[in-house]
C-alpha cells in the first residue's frame, strides 16, 4: 500500500484544540443544515457587505510557540520589591489555592451561578467570602465582590445618594483617599450631576453633602479615629463610607465600630497576585438597612425542596437583569475567582494566621521608621499600620535611584517624600536593603513597638465560623476545595449552553502566565521601563483588535461589560462637546439592550429613550474609538 500521508495537523490549536466540534462532527452538522461547507454556511447567512475582504495580517501561533513567545514577552518585565502601596501589596499565593483554584478549570471556566443546583460549591465559597469581609468590616451584610476597590467606592457614593436622608447633592472625599479612588468618583459623578469636593477632613461640612468617603488607613498611612466624623454625618443625614484594608482590620477597629453605614477596599492582598494593577476582588458591606440598596450579587442561605441547607443568589430584585432602568447599578460583573481565592487564603490562615501576618507587618513597618528617625529621618504619621512617608527633600531623586539599586520601588509623593508600604512578603532582607537606599549600614531594632492607638485597637472578635477554624493541612483542605468544586458544573464536566457577554473560554496555555512572577509580581505603579513586557503585550493586543474592528484605539482600562458601556458613553460625551454641541443629550437604548445598559437612565444630563430597533450594540469590554469606514465594510446606518 502506498504512504498516505496525514492531513491532519497536531499543532493547529484554532481548530482542533480550541473549538469543540471535530472535522467529521462539523460534516454531519452541515448535512443536516443543509450546506456544504463553512464557507457556504456563511455565505448564506453573513451579508458580504459587513465580511473582512482579506485575512487577518498575524500567523497564528502553536500553544508551546505561544509559551515561548510569552516567555520572551515577561522577560521583558523587571520584578522587583514593590513597596508602593496605594492598595497594592506584594502577598503569597498558598500553592494549594494556586494549584486547586487559580489553576483549576473547575473553578476558572464556571459560568455566573444564576442556577443555583449546578453552584453549590462556588456559592459556598462566595458566601465564606462574605462572612469574611462582614466579620472583618464590623458590618453585617456584604456582597459576593466588585471589580475594584475605586468602582467599589464610586459604587458606594451612588448607593449612599439613593439612601441618605439628606437632599444635598454633593459628596465629601477626603484628600487621603487612594488617588486612583479619587479619579474614578470623579469620573463616576460628572454625568449623575454629583459634586464632589476633596479635602482634609477637618474641613468636611456635613450640612453640605449627601455622604463622604474616608481611607482607612490613608494612602500616607494615616489611621485616626474617625466616629467623630461619622456621627456629625449622621446628625446631618449623611452617610459615612469607609475605604480600608482587610489585614490591617484584623487589628484595628473595624469602620463597623465607629459607626460607618459603608464599607468598601480590595481583597488583593489576600493571596492574589498584584498583576499590574488587577483583576482583583473588590468588596462592599453595609448596615442592614442598605442592604437593599447594594449594588452586586449577594448569596444567601435557604432550604432545598428536601429541606436541606442550600445557597442562592439572593435579592436579586435589586439587579439590572431584573429591574432594568430601575436597578441599583448597571454593573451586574463579580471577580468570583478572585474573590474565591481570597476566601480560600483567609480559610487557609484561619483568624489566628491572618492576625499573625498583620502584626508582623505592623512591627517591621515600626522597626523601619524607628532606624529611619535613629538616623535623623522625618517620618510620618505618628501613628500607623504598614505604610510610613519619609521626607527626603531635594534628595527624592537620589532616595528613588538609590532604592531601584537595591531592587526595591519606593512611592514618589510630591517633589520632597518618599512612601514606603509593608506586606507579607517583606523579610529582614527587605529592611536591610531599605535602609541602605538611606545610606544606613546598621539594622533594624531587633524589637519593636506597636504604633496603634490602644483606642484603634481591635475588641471584637472575627471569623468565628467553624469553616475558618477548620483542619488547614494541605491535603485536608484540598479535600475542602475538590468538595466544593465537585458541586458545580463547569466546562470542565460539559458545555454550558447559555449564550452572554461572560462566556469565554481560556486556554490552558492562556492561563499558565498569569502565574509567572514576571506577569504576577508588577506593581501597576512601578516605572514604565520595569513593565516594558505589559506594555508590549498592551499594545500587541490593542493593535490586532484595531485590525479586527477597523477602529482607530483602544482603550484596555474598562475592565468588564458594564465599565465598557459607561467610558464608551463618556467618550460620545466628550466627542459632541469637543465639537461644542452641547444639546446633543438624547440616548435611545433597544429594549433588547443587555441589562447593564438601562440603568443608565440615572444620568441627569442625558434623556433616555427605549428603542424596539436593533442598531445599537450590547455591551463590550473594551472602548474603542471609531475611524470613518471599517476596512471590507459597507458605510452604517446613521
């Protein structure tokens, strides 16, 4: 018999890796269409007036020449000792939720748990996630995570305008709020017709404003008292939102304590990578009475047709999917995985762990400001849990050099200070090398002292749930997990037939970066040469997608549907009053519009109309910016 050989192409992973149907599985679906080929089929249901008339211009790539190509692309990437702060800190990943969570598909391929009886188990992980930042807050209820500690704080202000008593229209930021907190509410208020004044909180004037936002500890490492502040909001029907950090809460009194109505931070620092910036899982708890008002998913606790215990979504008349333009907020998006990792983390450490942790923050951050004043230093505040400013004067440019010489990245604030944050990773390594930036030789005092108030001590007790004083060996709480996942139905047990906006199917060789120290240890404030690898990528990614749509940029920061819509918005804003049309304020949105786009309605400035006709798209990830014509496609309808 003569060699026959193969067509068949083992490193084609488009086609025989990525999507599901095989050569002959496709053939016997066409039969039954009718069609002879894929070609045909979408001749016969595609116009070739909206088609690409050419290929796309890059070569696809096998998955271990995408590996390597990803090598080359993270070596581009500086790792170095990030002590920048500002709600990013450096933290390790147990390798037991690394290996059993982050790297399981059973976890990272699960759809949204709208059906509750295929997601017992990531519900129970979601609702551990919850009773951690209830317990950690000092406030009762909690959501199943947000996007990010800024949307989570623009969140809050919305959900504290619809809420308080009060009729005043402004909102108070203090000006040691995280700056990219600041930027965001900004942005967040500018259309909803909020105003917002930032300043110290000794000038906040409660009969101004609605509700103010306070960091807690703040951006410079500040921690005070702040009941005071708050029960002046409450005399004057205004509500109290506090930004804060969940390790340092394990020792500090919790915003519940002094009275605050909202809570709000990132759970980053609990096992998950910094990743340059994100995705992390943002959290949001409040007082009973807002419960109702909050935006985001909440599980709750019910009985099954058995009367057994079972999870589900719970008050889900608050959400966009159900209540449309009259839902508490468009964003609809929760990092589960995220936040499922943090709940782990916290399981895993117990309350006794993560106090441990915090207390060892605390005193190395102590250690290093009393070396730092020993040696003439003036370091702020007086008081603090892990983050300290250092004036330097004219020397910053010298301090910042010297510092990137050791392997470490200090935080520039203004022209004269330097901020530098603790975590979890930092060793005596760390404080020796942190010292020498300063020019001293000698090492940290071998003891320290606490700098917290014993008034901003933490009373009360937290995370008293057995499941967080569980057996925490490796193997037992691998059963843990492998239990909970054995309750859901992910892609890796079938396919999910549910068509939206969250589908996706990452590959493994897509996934197994976002591990790499290269990838996971960036600081997203580190200098741009020390990122020269993510901007790489950035700009690789943003350049194919300009290809594919025929769009001019794009913007990456919208990190979910929801974000897409609003900076899309905000761009057709800015456009028409860069053209100084300013009565251009009529928005139609199709009542098959996704549901993250009616709720838009509460933007003052804008009317709203809803629409029957199918011209406007539904949600997109991305911004992008439109050329006049698409390459290969007709004119659109205006």
């Amino acid at each position: 018999m003569p060699w026959q050989p193969t067509d068949y192409d083992p490193d084609d992973f488009a086609n025989r890796r990525h999507i599901g149907p095989s050569p002959s599985e496709m053939e016997e679906m066409l039969r039954v269409v009718g069609t002879e080929s894929l070609d045909a089929l979408i001749d016969e249901t595609i116009p070739a007036s909206i088609r690409q008339d050419a290929p796309l211009s890059w070569a696809p790539l096998t998955e271990a020449g995408l590996l390597q190509k990803m090598r080359e692309v993270a070596a581009k990437n500086r790792v170095m000792t990030s002590l920048i702060g500002q709600g990013y800190y450096g933290t390790f990943t147990p390798p037991a939720i690394q290996r059993n969570i982050l790297e399981n598909p059973a976890w990272y391929t699960a759809y949204t748990p709208y059906q509750p009886e295929i997601a017992q188990g990531r519900l129970e992980a979601l609702l551990n996630f919850q009773t951690m930042v209830a317990d950690l807050t000092g406030l009762p209820v909690a959501n199943a995570s947000l996007l990010d500690e800024a949307t989570a704080a623009a969140e809050a202000m919305t959900m504290a305008e619809r809420s308080a008593k009060s009729k005043a229209r402004a909102f108070f930021v203090a000006d040691d709020l995280h700056p990219q907190t600041v930027a965001v509410i900004r942005t967040r208020a500018m259309p909803l017709g909020i105003e917002v004044i930032v300043g110290p909180s000794e000038t906040l004037d409660p009969s101004r404003v609605f509700g103010a936002i306070f960091q807690y500890p703040g951006t410079y490492g500040h921690i005070r008292d702040l009941s005071a502040d708050i029960a002046r909001l409450h005399e004057a029907n205004a509500l109290a939102i506090v930004a804060t950090d969940l390790l340092a809460l394990t020792l500090l009194k919790e915003p519940g304590a002094m009275g605050a109505d909202i809570a709000v931070g990132s759970a980053q620092r609990f096992g998950v990578p910094m990743g340059y910036g994100g995705p992390h899982a943002a959290f949001l708890s409040c007082r009973d009475a807002l419960k109702r008002s909050m935006p985001g998913r909440i599980v709750g606790v019910s009985v099954d047709a058995r009367g057994n215990r079972a999870y589900r979504l719970a008050l889900q008349t608050r959400e966009q999917h159900i209540r449309r333009e009259k839902a508490t907020s468009n964003v609809c998006t929760a990092q589960a995985l995220l936040a499922v990792m943090a709940s782990m983390y916290a399981v895993f450490h117990g309350p006794l762990g993560l106090r441990a942790m915090a207390e060892r923050v605390h005193i190395s951050t102590q250690r290093l400001a009393r070396a730092l004043r020993a040696a003439g230093a003036r370091v702020s505040p007086e008081h603090f849990f892990d983050t300290i400013t250092v004036e330097v004067g004219v020397g910053q440019a010298g301090i910042l050099a010297a510092a990137r010489a050791e392997g470490l990245n200090f935080r520039k604030i203004g022209n004269d200070c330097v901020g530098i944050s603790l975590d979890e990773t930092t060793d005596e390594n760390v404080l020796l090398r942190v010292l020498r930036a300063f020019g001293i030789d000698a090492a940290a005092p071998h003891r320290g002292e606490v700098a917290i108030p014993e008034g901003l001590q933490r009373q009360s007790d937290y995370l008293t749930h057995p499941v967080f004083h569980m057996n925490r060996a490796e193997s037992e709480m691998m059963r843990y997990m492998r239990r909970l996942s054995d309750r859901d139905l992910a892609l890796d047990r079938a396919m999910i037939p549910l068509g939206s906006c969250t589908m996706k199917l990452n590959a493994a060789a897509e996934m197994m970066p976002i591990t790499w120290p290269e990838f996971g240890q960036i600081h997203p404030f580190v200098p741009r040469d020390q990122a020269r690898g993510y901007q790489e990528a950035i700009e690789d990614l943003s350049r194919k997608l300009c290809e594919i749509t025929g769009y001019e940029a794009f913007s990456m920061q919208p990190n979910s549907g929801a974000q897409g819509e609003y900076a899309g918005l905000l761009t057709i804003q800015a456009y028409h009053r860069a053209k100084g049309d300013h009565d251009r304020k009529v928005c139609l949105i199709p009542t098959s519009a996704h549901g993250t786009n009616p709720p838009r309605r509460r933007w003052r400035e804008w009317r709203w109309s809803s629409s029957r006709r199918r011209r406007t798209a539904t949600s997109t990830s991305r911004t992008s910016a439109r050329r006049p014509r698409p390459r290969g496609a007709a004119s659109p309808p205006a």
